[in-house]
C-alpha cells in the first residue's frame, strides 16, 4: 500500500503565496537536489560545507520546517530522540537541554526527556521500552547506562542507537568534563598578575566533584606560585554560605581576593563584605563560577567564569546523528574544557591594594 503524500512543511514560497513550503522548494531556491536537502536535514558529516551553507540558508529564507508527522510515516521512523536523566535530582542542566533541543530540532527531530526513576529492575524495564524503534530513534543519557543496558540485553538486541554524554551521578553532580577545574588555575593566575599574594576560597559542597576540584586546583595553584591562602570556608553553593564566610572570616583574614566556587556564593561573598565595610574591588577583589546574568547587575558586575553548557548539549547531540545517519568515520575531536570554559572579567576584581595604576 503507498503511503499517501504529505509535504513537509514550512512558510508559503515566494512562488506559491499561501502554501508552505516544502523540500523541493528549499532544492530549488538551494541550486541542489531535494536527496541533498534531505541529507542536510539528516545532518549528514559528509556534507560539503559550502553546501550545506546553501541549504541552510534557504531552510532559512523559506522558514522551512520538516513535518515530521510525514516523515514518519515514509521512514518508518519516530523523529524522536530521548534525553535520559537521573531521577533523584532537583537540578535540570538547563543550558545543556536548551543546546541539545535546538541541535535537534534542526535536525528534524523532537526531544523527550525521560527521568529513571525505581530500583535496578525497573530502571532497565524503561530502559527496555525506548530501545524499541516505535518509540524513539535514539537515546543520548546524561546518567551512566551501563547496567540497565545490560540487563536488557540479557534478554533481547538493543535496536536504537545510544550515546552517553557527560558524567552525573543521580543528583546530577557532574563529574568528568563538567566537572573540570583547569579555569580555577587561570583565575588565581589572573589575580596574582593583578598583584594579589593572599588568597581566600570559599567552596562548594565537598560531595560534588566539581567543588573538589575547584578547592584542589586553587590550592594547588596558590602553592604552585608561591601565594598564601587565607582560607579556605565550606560552603554549599548558595549565597548565605558565601555571606556568612565573608563576615565571619574573610574581611578579617587579610587576604585580598576571593575565589567563590560558584556565582551564587560569590554573590554573597561580595555582599558580606560590603555590610561590614570593605571595598570590592578597592581592598577585596571576588571571582564568581557560571556566568550567571544576575552577576552582570552586581554592584559591582562580577567577574566570572563562562560554561559553554548549551554548546555541550549541542555536540552529544550531534554525535547521535552521527550515528543515526550511519556514519562509520572517524568521530570528531571530544569537547576539552578550554572549550567549555572562559573567563569573564567585569568590575569585581582589580588590582591588589597599592598596586593600582
């Protein structure tokens, strides 16, 4: 039986005013086959650059847009891929989601996020049940799969693709490349060459791997240098843990510029310091981590480091089409954390005192 014809849909073309617009006439406004307009829409590697720049931009002119409703019944394919989470945790990456939707969609598919939540057994069972091609055409996890695949795999084939990206545990901690500290060293660097010789840090929780290895690289890099740390406060990511280190160590421990593990506490940190009378950044210079907008309204905008969280939701993706589109050649370099991380500077951090000028 043939499967009856549905365009794809999109904006009217300029030459058909009222309809939208469909695969042929992104071909045609393109100068290529409407096969190529497909493959661009498959995200195909092996794509020319300049040709699929052509097609992007008329995809772009037309506001063409896949009906994925069509697409399936043609393929046989859902036009689906399922983003695994851990379900224990309050925190959604939101950045990571946000970057691993829009690759996505541009690609034509749409993006379910699915929680594991139970005991071994009844992990492995929804596991079972998106393995199966009716329901997505791949699974890209954010938590480690490796014993609910197992499990399923005891009794029948896995038939979807999966990639796994990133490490968290089931508070969505992260660990591995998230959790890289490699830009607390450029921080400490940066203020040391600002004139600063005594440090403070105020951490984050120490059952977070990322908070360990923000307090193990300053450490590290303070002692590197020859600085001295002040310091060191526990804290636990939130603003009132920042305040009470700047009050009740911090403004008294003689150090001239603070290492916050994270921008909610440095927030803190520079409000605990003003409330007791010490300038930032005249006498305290504070640096933040996340890039949080709030800290651009700081009095004074907080200096920062930037985590390009969004570009790595958009490459796990890109890594499943990879997969989905069958392409067996050699896999693009993986994400480094010089990648995903970036000083902000902003008002917060200056010269040590004495040194201005």
């Amino acid at each position: 039986m043939r499967t009856p014809h549905m365009p794809e849909q999109g904006t009217a073309p300029p030459d058909h005013p009222g309809r939208p617009a469909t695969i042929h006439h992104v071909a045609r406004l393109a100068g290529v086959s409407h096969q190529t307009v497909s493959r661009f829409l498959r995200n195909d590697p092996a794509m020319r650059p300049e040709t699929a720049r052509k097609v992007s931009r008329a995809v772009d002119e037309l506001g063409y847009r896949p009906n994925l409703a069509a697409r399936s019944m043609r393929t046989r394919r859902s036009n689906r891929i399922a983003v695994i989470l851990p379900d224990a945790t309050n925190f959604v990456p939101a950045g990571v989601l946000s970057g691993a939707a829009a690759a996505a969609h541009e690609a034509g598919y749409l993006l379910d996020i699915v929680g594991l939540a139970g005991d071994a057994a009844e992990r492995a069972a929804r596991i079972g049940t998106l393995l199966q091609p009716e329901h997505v055409d791949g699974i890209l996890s954010f938590t480690p799969l490796a014993e609910n695949l197992a499990a399923f795999a005891r009794t029948t084939t896995p038939r979807v693709p999966v990639v796994i990206d990133g490490q968290y545990d089931d508070n969505m901690r992260s660990r591995g490349l998230l959790a890289d500290a490699t830009a607390a060293a450029d921080i400490v660097e940066h203020l040391a060459g600002l004139g600063h010789r005594e440090f403070a840090h105020v951490a984050g929780p120490p059952s977070w791997p990322s908070a360990r290895n923000r307090r193990a690289v300053y450490e590290a890099t303070v002692a590197r240098l020859g600085l001295t740390s002040r310091a060191v406060v526990e804290g636990d990511w939130s603003v009132r843990s920042g305040f009470e280190g700047a009050v009740g160590v911090i403004a008294g421990s003689g150090a001239t510029a603070v290492f916050a593990a994270n921008d909610r506490v440095a927030f803190g940190v520079v409000r605990g310091l003003q409330s007791v009378g010490v300038d930032v950044p005249g006498e305290v210079s504070v640096f933040g981590w996340d890039d949080e907008e709030m800290g651009r309204y700081l009095d004074p905008p907080l200096s920062t480091v930037r985590v390009d969280r969004e570009r790595q939701g958009r490459e796990a993706v890109r890594r499943l089409l990879r997969v989905l589109a069958g392409d067996s050649g050699p896999a693009p370099e993986a994400l480094d954390a010089t990648a995903l991380h970036r000083l902000v500077l902003r008002g917060s951090t200056g010269p040590a005192p004495g040194r201005a000028g």
